[in-house]
C-alpha cells in the first residue's frame, strides 16, 4: 500500500477506489440534485409522497447483509464495478419514467446498486489500507467524491439555467458517464487480493456493539438531512433545480479542501475527539434547522452539515482498528442493514410529521445526534481489538522476550 503523502501509483488499489468514488457522485448526486423538483413539478410529489419514495429507497439499504451470500459466487472486486454499473442504468432511466410508479422503480434500481456499492467499496477501502494511514486515505476519497460532484452540479446547473436542458437528458448524461467509468475500470485494472480471506457468513459479534450502536443512529440521523434538509430548501425556500445545485456546488468545493485535512487529524487526535466534535456540530446544525427563517440560513446550515458528515471518516477506521480483518465485507453489509433499520420508517413517518411542522422534524435529528454524542464518548482514546469502548478491561500487552 501507499503510505500517506507519497504519489500514488496509477492502475493500484488506491487509484482504483479514488475512479470507483469519482464515478459514483455523478450518478447520485445527478439524481439527489434533480430529485425533489423532479418529483414536485414532474410527478405531482407531496411530503407525504416524498417520504414513502424515500423509504422505498432505503429498502436495499436494509438488504445489505445479503452481499455476503452473494460473495459466496462473485469475488468482492467486480461486484463493486457491477454495482456501480447498477447505479449508472438506474440514474439514466430515472428521467424516461415521470410518473409515481415510474420513480418508485427506477429508484429502486438504482439504490440496490448504490447501496452494494457503498458497502462494498467501503469494505475495500478498509481491506487494502493500513490502519495508520486510512484515515489519511479515506479523507482523499471523499475529497475525490466531493470533486466528481463538484463538476456534475455545475455542470447540471449550466445545463439547466443556461442550456435549459429537460430533465431526463441530465438524468442520462450523469448515470451513462458514471457507467462509463465504471466499465473501464472493470477492464482497465486488474484483480487485487485483500490481506485476509474474508468470512463467508454473516458476522455479529458482542464485541463490536458501541460500533453497531453508532452506525445504528447514524442511520436514523442522517435520512432527516437527506431527505428532509434538501426539501425544507425547496419547499419553505422556494429554491429552483439551478439554485438547488448551485448549493450543492459550494457544498462539494468546502469539501474537496476540507476532507484530506479532517483524515489528517483524525490521525492526530483520534476517533473518539473527532466523533464527539462532529455530533456536538450536529446537534446545533439540526436546532438550526429547525427555526430557520431565512434561505441564506437553511443554505449555512446544510454546508454545515455535510462538513460534520466527512467526520464520519473516523467511525470507519473505529471499526477497522477493533475488528477481525477477516469480518470487514460481511460486517460492512450488516453495518449497512443496521444503519437502515429506521432508515426505511423515518421517511414515511416524519413525512406526516412535516404536514405537521418543519420544526418537530429537525428537533427530532437533534435529539438523534445527542444520543449519538453519548455513545462517542465511550469509544477508548486508543481503540483496538480487546479494547473496543471504555467499559472493556484492556488486554495485557505482551511482554518482551529476553
């Protein structure tokens, strides 16, 4: 593997992670940048609507487990690229499909293979980087993801506030070059072998709970900002598809820069600061959500927002740091189930909860966020198999040989 701050070699598993997180912005950041004025102006969506869709799309997020029976017949390398591919075929057919039914199936579609490919590609990502540098690794691929969305939303934004292109050409555009890339690097690179043989079953262990906990309400929190901070911006603020992108365009450059340094000093100061600092952002960012009143604020917020998101490095290399190497595909699956457990009822249910108020929406992802602080501060300073929180007595260290 590459150390942190050398050059990384083209045609390595570091350069092939940092194509696979390039292509796959510019599919779902296509559809998530298109989604509500889509489903508003196009298919007659309301919150109500907008919610079950969202829950929908959660689906094969909670089905994630099953990657470890379909790893019983596809090596983890090319079900990543045809998961990626999966994306890419569902974002192009989102805009050929303007009806109710007609987006519930396309994304469908496309969320089966956006979820196979953020678990899997988040277990490579851990497989084949070292546990001292990988912060410094992952902060580079979310700074790379950042750019390929970066360059889809300005380019959606010059598509449809200068060009005035329809929908359903942006739509194609941003799932085939998305399916593009993942097609060369399918035949571009070759197969790379993980350090350890992974399990072939599904892996639940007692030890891992704190990090089972965590992703559980990360889960749960994060679909009030991805299915609700973007439409309070539509909904209450008015903002156009353009706007909507342009947003996102500031969003994505904070990003770029911020993400290698955020890896750099999770490296520094640990997981456990890094992850206390994030919720603590989150419950102010989600407060104010909740009162505000003006669209430069709902904008600061959301920038906000996703910053605290790319903290969320840390959790990952907590779990690479207590876990058997041997577990990271199959518990990346499971993470993914678990992560998506309320994932599939938030949506919908809180989408009676907006008919209602805006304000008891947001001031609920505050109330996630506090319970998530909570469970931050039980992670140990020096995370490590045998001392995976505060409450487990640390294993001995061993003693030198004479």
């Amino acid at each position: 593997m590459v150390p942190a701050g050398k050059k990384i070699e083209w045609r390595s598993p570091e350069m092939l992670l940092i194509l696979m997180a390039v292509a796959m912005p510019l599919s779902f950041s296509t559809w998530q940048a298109l989604l509500n004025n889509f489903a508003v102006e196009q298919a007659g969506f309301d919150g109500i609507r907008i919610g079950f869709l969202q829950s929908i799309r959660e689906i094969p997020g909670f089905l994630s487990f099953t990657i470890v029976f379909a790893l019983l017949f596809f090596k983890e390398q090319p079900l990543t690229l045809f998961s990626l591919l999966l994306l890419g075929i569902g974002t192009a057919l989102t805009g050929f499909f303007p009806s109710i039914i007609g987006l519930y199936l396309t994304t469908v579609l496309m969320s089966t293979g956006f979820h196979y490919f953020e678990a899997l590609h988040q277990s490579l990502a851990l497989q084949w980087t070292d546990k001292a540098t990988s912060p410094v690794v992952l902060g580079k691929i979310v700074s790379a993801r950042s750019f390929a969305a970066l360059i889809s939303f300005g380019l959606i934004y010059l598509a449809l506030d200068v060009g005035e292109v329809d929908l359903k050409w942006v739509y194609l555009a941003g799932g085939g070059v998305s399916f593009l890339i993942g097609l060369y690097c399918w035949i571009g690179f070759q197969s790379f072998d993980a350090k350890s043989q992974q399990t072939k079953k599904i892996v639940i262990r007692q030890r891992y709970w704190l990090w089972y906990a965590l992703v559980f309400m990360s889960g749960a929190r994060r679909q009030i900002f991805v299915v609700f901070a973007g439409f309070l911006m539509v909904e209450k603020f008015g903002f156009s598809a353009a706007e909507m992108s342009l947003m996102f365009l500031a969003n994505m450059s904070a990003t770029i820069y911020l993400a290698p340094k955020i890896g750099k000093l999770i490296v520094r100061f640990g997981e456990r600061r890094a992850l206390v600092i994030e919720y603590i952002g989150l419950v102010c960012v989600f407060c104010g959500y909740a009162f505000a009143s003006e669209a430069w604020m709902g904008v600061s917020l959301y920038i906000l927002d996703h910053f605290f998101f790319a903290m969320a490095i840390a959790l990952k290399t907590y779990f690479q740091k207590i876990a058997n190497p041997e577990d990271i595909a199959s518990s990346s699956g499971v993470s993914f189930t678990i992560s998506h457990i309320v994932a599939i009822v938030i949506p919908a249910a809180f989408g009676f909860l907006w008919i209602a108020s805006s304000t008891y929406v947001f001031l609920a992802g505050a109330a996630m966020a506090a319970v998530s602080l909570v469970l931050a501060c039980m992670i140990p300073r020096e995370p490590r198999e045998g001392n995976e929180t505060t409450f487990t007595k640390p294993l001995a260290e061993p003693a030198p040989a004479e």
